[in-house]
C-alpha cells in the first residue's frame, strides 16, 4: 500500500492557521482600537467578539433575569455549533488561537511530549460550566473568570497593554541614546496615538494568571480548552450534529496512533468508533498528520451521541448543588448594606446588584479609558466584585467630555450614555482634608484643585481662610470649598493634588447617582423625581 | 566685493546709521499691534504684519516651535484653548517666511490625545504644514533656570533645541493670577510637578518667562474666557474679543492682555516683577502701540 498523506487535509489544516491567525489579529487589531479615536463617538464595535460568545448570554441572560439585545447574535454561534459542531474553538477563538500556538511550540522544543493514550477525564470544564451557571441562579455572575474572551482581553488590557506601552517608551529612549532622533520621536509619537494605559494595580496577578494558563499547555495540549473553558464547554453539550463526521478506513489505518497523540482536544480520533464529537475541534490535525491518508470528514447527516465525558446524573446533580451552596458564599460582604468609599464606579454603571450581575470583568473599559483611571478590582467590590472595573482617581481621573467606557461594554452593565448625558452622572463626591490642604493646614497658597476642576460653575469654589502660624501672623489665603450638588467625583482634584502620597482632597462614591441609599443630600422636594439610579 | 571695501563699507554705513539724523532713518515701528476683526486668521496675519512682518523673526532654514495653550480637553468655542485659526496662520507666515521645519506643541494638562483633537490645533496646525507633536517625557531634561524661585526644574528639550519659539496663549482669567495670559503659558513647556508652582505663582512665571524667551508672542483674544477659569465650561463664560495682540516684549503684551479684563497691568504683580527682571515693559503709556481693524 503506497504511503502518503492527505494533500487535502494537509491544505484544510494550512487554512485553519490561517483563519486561527486572522481572527487572533482581528481581535487584536479591535483591542488597538480600543481607545480614543480622535472623535467623540467610537465608529468600530470594539467589543463585537464578546456578542457572539454563547456563554455570556446564557451566565448574563440567568444572572440579570434580562437579555442584552447584542448577545443575541450569540445564537448564531450557537446554531452553527450544532449543525458543525466546535469548530469555533478550532477555527476561531483567539484564545484557542493563543493555547494552540504554545502547545505547538512547546511540542516542538519537546516540553510537551503527549503519550499514545490519554485517560484523563475532559469532565471538568462542564463540571465549571455547571457551577458558573448554577451561581448564575443565584444572580453571583462568575462567568467573567475562566470566559476566553473575557480572560483574554482582561490580560491584554491589563498586562500586556503596558507591556505594549513599555515596549514603544523604552524602544523610544533607546532611540535618543542613539542619537536617532527621528525614531525616538515616531516612538512616542506613537505611544501617544495609541493611548496605552501603562500602570494597572493586580496587573502582576492578571498577568500571572495569563502565563499559567499559558504554561499549563506544557502539561497537555490546549490544556484550557480541554479542561478549562466554559464555553468550550457550552459548545460542546450544543455540538450535536457534528455534519462532518469522522471516518477512518480500516483498510489504510496502520495502528500508529499518530493521530490519538496529536489531537489538539483528547477527542479520541482512534480507534475507530471512539470519536468524541464533542471534543472535537476539527483542526484537521489527526486527517493532515495521518501517513496513509486513512481519516477523513465526510459529510453525514445522522445525530451525533456524546460520549466518553462521564457525565452521569450524579456528577451533574452534585456539581450543579455545589455550585448554588457555594454561590451565597460570595454574597456574604458588608458591601450588601454599606457602600465602599472607595468603590468608584464609571459613569454610567448600573447599581451595584445590576452591575455585578452583567459585568464580565473583561477589561473593555479599563483599556479604553483615556487616563488610566479604570483599575480592575481586588477587594475593594466584595467577593462578587473581583477584577471589575474601579476607578482609581490618584492613578487617572474620569475626563469630564468622555464617555468612551460607556460605549464599550459588551453586556450593557455600563449604560451607553451620549457626552451630555455623561457630564450629568455623579460617581462620587470630593471631599477637601483640611488637616493636608495647603492653605488650610500650612497657610500657603494653593488652587490647583479649584483650578482643574472641569464643572462650570466649579464645584470646587474658594473661601478665604485664616491659618494662625506658629509666628503669631495669620496667612490668609483661598482654600477649596466642594459644593457636594454640582460635584461629579471626577477626581480630577485628587489627581492633580500637590499632596502626592496621600491627596489633601479625595473622592469617595457618597452621592453616586447609580445608588439609592449610597446618599448624603436629600434633594429638594421638587428635584427627588429625577434621581436616576 | 573686496574684502576691504565691504568692511569700509560697513563701518561707514554703520556709522551713518548710528549719528544720522531721524529723517534718514526709518521711523520707529510698533512695539505692540493690536488687531480687531472679524477673522482670527486674518487679524493674526495683520498683527504679525504691522510688526514688520514675519521675515522680520524667522530666517530661511529656522526650526520654528509654536507653543499654543493646548492645555485642556475642550472645543475652541470654550476658549480655553487657543484659536486654532490663529495658531495655523502663524505656522503658515513661519513656512512663508523660509522655515525650515515648524513644531506645534505643548505638555497638555488634561489627556494630550484628547486636547490635541478636541482643541481643533491639530487638525488646523497639521493643515497649515506643522509637525504637531506630543511632548515626550523622554525629551525632559533638568536644567538650571536660574530664576530668583526656580533654581532647577524639567524642560522639554524641544524648546531649548528650536531656533524660534513664537509663544501663543490664549488671554483667561485664572484664580490665583487673576489671568493667564503668555508668562504662564511656560507651564506648557516643563514637566515635573507643575502644580508646585502654584504656592508662588507669580515668582515662576517670571522665572520662566526669563528662561523661555521667545521670538514673539501673540496672544490669541478672539474669544477670551471671562469667568470659571482657566478652563470655562460653557459657552456663557467665555466673550469675544475678536482681537489679536502681537510683539516682542512679553511683558507688553500680557500687560495688554490685563486690559481685557478690566486689570490695570500695575495691579498684577507678576508683571510688575517681570519688569524689574528686565523681561520687559508694562507700563503701556511707554509702549509704542499700533491699533488696526481688518
């Protein structure tokens, strides 16, 4: 019998990289254009990838009892699953793409070494699948964790922007040392365009989140997809079709397992009859690498069995009980009665129940946001809270005519607001420590807060005040006077404060319109019907 | 020519000038113009003109840096900016006049992207032909000022290096120095924590205004902004002036500013000290002013 590979499936496999490459750069590229564009309004739906991941309709839709119009196109994904089966995870997602690329280094300096035969259960990332949409019953929305896009883009947008950032700055620096001046220049011109946020607090954490799942690959190929990712998962339990099917010709098939070894997802494409649809990710690999051009996909219309992933009644019941025993754990926070002063939220973000239920943790906003201000959380949100989104206003303040993070969010907990909406929205409100403020404290002149202070009239207003020095005189100066109806908590004061450790003046979210009971000031009577959450 | 006789000739020439009477020379031309009109590209170029003309300041083969305010995320019609129109017509007189190279630039105080778009500057200066550029932290340098405050601070080296600088502020009332008009808009050009220099305004602008000395200043009060400063907010804060005020002596100019706003110069004291630094004069009665409309 004559010896030869499948040129087709050879070709099949060179044009699934393609399309891997294409839509890693395609995410890429909308993650670069997530930021200011040079015009009010964002033209390009930065955020399109997240719309068409399944498992954030499903987490989102059960969490917030609502369903986010643009999700919907979700269902095609779905759709196209079911007839095909996980091609998305093969073909697609970026994420997917990242693992790939890792196990195929990783094979290639033989860090990875995959046996003949696998009986690693593929369990698990139902199992978490399970428990994110059991705590979704529960509204405690988890999905944002080990969600690829989500994952993906909160690393990007947290640890490998600034890296990004560092990158053009140092290669910029190095430049000028050289006495290439134009390069330098390009350098920074460039940094400045693109607008990289450069400081992230947990940026170390994200990061090494990111580099484990990364390193995991070193243990078995696409770790993460094969036990990880809830989606994946997802697509799995709604591939039931599976129209091309595989088929090995017991005639060519030599027994060399060289197509068990190197599937990317453990989907058993040997022996014959063993075939996991549902891990399948129709890389092409097992038809492409196959010596004797034994394995193909043909096309066949009958209903596909899962099988091989031990799902039994059991094991789902008890998962699903684990994941709603553990779901209450996260509510129990004090931040359920009192508001964190220092959990400043984005304009436009729902009330914190609401927002919790819908945020994604992605990191849209943190990247978009022109200043730097938006941080992903640690503590500061509770439990439910972590990695979500934060307002940071000693690292970057709220630009008082932008409103570009209300215009990214993929699930809508972040209200799409026009500029005049957004200069109305109070996230917080400023308040002048008079034990360090210049003039109270040192009697020395100081206005800066005052002075950047972008309400008109200014919410931050001056007052003469007299300090005694210890000399017996009496300095009088103008000293900062918040009038808490018309401050916004922007934070810019904060920002700009000459107290550089701990500002003479500082935000805290008291006064936010999104809550109802996070109030100082009752307005008047004639006011209190247009209080908006 | 021989090398002798254009020697002769210079010292016979020079002499001429020096003991000649009046009527031979030139009579004086303004220190100070002041244009009103309806076009701040227009009143800009007939500032500039009545000065005697760009050539006057820029010579073939010059790198030119204009330093506008830039300072704040805010359309032109908040007049916390300046005039985009003004700044483009002076890269265009500064290319007219042979220069070799103009950069528009300033160390915003809000996000540089966002002020650089929203100001309308570069789209309007880029058009005109400028390179308009971001102020690299890279290019900061300590250097010694040597002013009576500001011993040392952070200077964006783009300044030091420029052969011209033209300084182009935009006349604002401010809390503390009452207004900002071309002293203070040194604070676009340094880095540091600028927001020091607020517990002596008044001493560092002077300092700067000695270290920074510019070819011209022209200060854009097309639109000024009359309250809420230095940012304003609404249209309601700002007024329209419709005037430019050109010249070579920053004090002048900035004290002419003052009468904007209803200041007599003798009541701000930065310009009383910049005056006894020897920057320049604003006692205006002593300053020769010319007034056009176009």
């Amino acid at each position: 019998m004559k010896r030869e590979r499948s040129k087709k499936y050879f070709w099949l496999q060179r044009l699934r990289i393609l399309t891997q490459v294409i839509f890693f750069l395609l995410f890429f590229l909308l993650f670069l254009q997530t930021h200011y564009p040079g015009e009010d309004y964002l033209k390009v739906t930065v955020e399109r990838f997240f719309h068409f991941d399944p498992l954030l309709l499903a987490a989102t839709a059960i969490a917030s009892r609502t369903i986010y119009a643009a999700l919907l196109l979700s269902l095609i994904t779905l759709a196209a699953t079911l007839l095909l089966g996980r091609f998305v995870c093969g073909w697609l997602c970026p994420l997917g793409a990242v693992h790939q690329f890792f196990s195929f280094i990783f094979k290639r300096s033989r860090l990875l070494r995959p046996g003949k035969e696998d009986r690693a259960s593929l369990a698990p990332k139902y199992l978490i699948l399970l428990v994110v949409l059991a705590a979704a019953l529960l509204s405690v929305n988890l999905v944002g964790y080990l969600d690829p896009l989500s994952f993906l883009y909160r690393s990007f947008a947290v640890f490998i922007s600034p890296l990004l950032n560092l990158g053009l700055v140092q290669s910029g620096n190095l430049a000028y040392a050289l006495g290439l001046k134009s390069l330098g220049q390009a350098a920074s011109q460039a940094a400045g365009n693109l607008a990289f946020n450069g400081l992230f607090q947990n940026a170390l954490l994200i990061g090494a989140l990111f580099l484990l799942a990364i390193l995991l690959n070193v243990r078995k190929e696409r770790f993460w997809c094969r036990y990880l990712c809830p989606a994946g998962a997802l697509l799995g339990l709604f591939s039931r079709f599976n129209l091309f099917k595989l088929k090995i010709d017991p005639d060519r098939c030599i027994n060399c397992h060289l197509c068990s070894i190197h599937c990317q997802t453990n989907a058993r494409p040997y022996p014959a009859g063993e075939w996991r649809s549902s891990e399948c990710v129709y890389c092409e690999t097992c038809a492409a690498i196959c010596p004797t051009a034994a394995i193909s996909f043909p096309l066949r219309w009958q209903p596909e069995k899962m099988r091989g992933v031990d799902l039994d009644r059991r094991r789902v019941l008890l998962t699903s009980l684990t994941g709603l025993v553990l779901a209450p754990i996260f509510k129990i926070s004090p931040l359920r009665r009192r508001s964190n002063p220092g959990l400043i939220r984005p304009p436009g973000a729902l009330a914190e129940p609401e927002f919790l239920n819908r945020c994604l943790k992605c990191g849209e906003c943190t990247k978009v946001c022109p200043t730097n201000a938006l941080h992903p959380a640690l503590a500061e949100a509770g439990p439910e809270g972590v990695w979500t989104p934060v307002l940071v206003p000693r690292i970057g303040y709220c630009e008082y005519y932008c409103s570009l993070c209300t215009q990214v969010c993929p699930t809508g907990a972040i209200r799409e607001l026009t500029i005049e909406e957004k200069v109305t929205v109070k996230i917080g409100t400023a308040w002048v420590d008079k034990t360090r403020c210049l003039p109270y404290a040192l009697g020395k002149p100081c206005i800066v807060c005052e002075e950047h202070c972008p309400v008109s009239p200014k919410a931050i207003q001056l007052i003469k005040v007299d300090t005694l020095t210890p000399d017996g005189v009496v300095a009088t100066n103008l000293a900062p006077f918040v009038n808490v109806d018309t401050c916004i908590g922007c934070g810019i004061c904060e920002n700009k404060c000459v107290v550089m450790d701990l500002p003479a003046i500082r935000v805290s979210s008291i006064g936010e319109h999104r809550s109802s009971h996070n109030r100082l000031v009752l307005p008047a009577a004639e006011d209190q019907n247009q209080l908006k959450p | 020519m021989e090398r002798r006789d254009f020697l002769k000739n210079l010292i016979v020439g020079g002499l001429a000038l020096k003991f000649s009477t009046p009527v031979f020379s030139q009579p004086a031309g303004p220190e100070l113009t002041v244009v009103e009109g309806e076009s701040p590209e227009a009143i800009t170029r007939e500032a500039v003109k009545a000065l005697g003309g760009m050539s006057r300041f820029i010579s073939r083969g010059d790198k030119v840096l204009i330093k506008p305010n830039i300072g704040w995320d805010r359309t032109p019609e908040m007049a916390a900016c300046t005039n985009p129109d003004v700044v483009a017509a002076l890269v265009a007189m500064s290319l007219e006049s042979g220069a070799k190279e103009v950069v528009v630039m300033d160390h915003t105080i809000n996000q540089p992207k966002r002020c650089y778009a929203r100001s309308g500057i570069q789209e309007a200066a880029r058009a005109a032909g400028a390179r308009v550029l971001f102020t690299d932290e890279q290019r900061l340098k300590k250097m010694a000022l040597k002013g009576e405050w500001l011993k040392e601070w952070e200077v964006f080296q783009d300044f030091v290096e420029a052969d011209k600088i033209i300084n182009v502020p935009i006349a604002k009332v401010h809390s503390l120095s009452r207004v900002t008009l071309g002293l203070k808009n040194w604070l676009g050009a340094i880095g540091g924590n600028r927001n020091q220099l607020h517990q002596k305004i008044d001493q560092a602008v002077v300092d700067l205004g000695a270290f920074f000395k510019p070819t011209l200043t022209v200060l854009d009060a097309y639109r000024i902004l009359v309250r809420n400063g230095p940012q304003g907010g609404r249209v309601s804060d700002t007024r329209l002036q419709k005037t430019v005020v050109a010249g070579m002596d920053p004090v002048a100019v900035d004290a002419y500013g003052a009468t904007f706003f209803e200041l007599k110069p003798q009541e701000l004291p930065f310009l009383k000290l910049a005056q006894s630094r020897g920057l320049g004069k604003f006692e205006l009665e002593k300053v020769r002013i010319e007034k056009r409309a176009v």
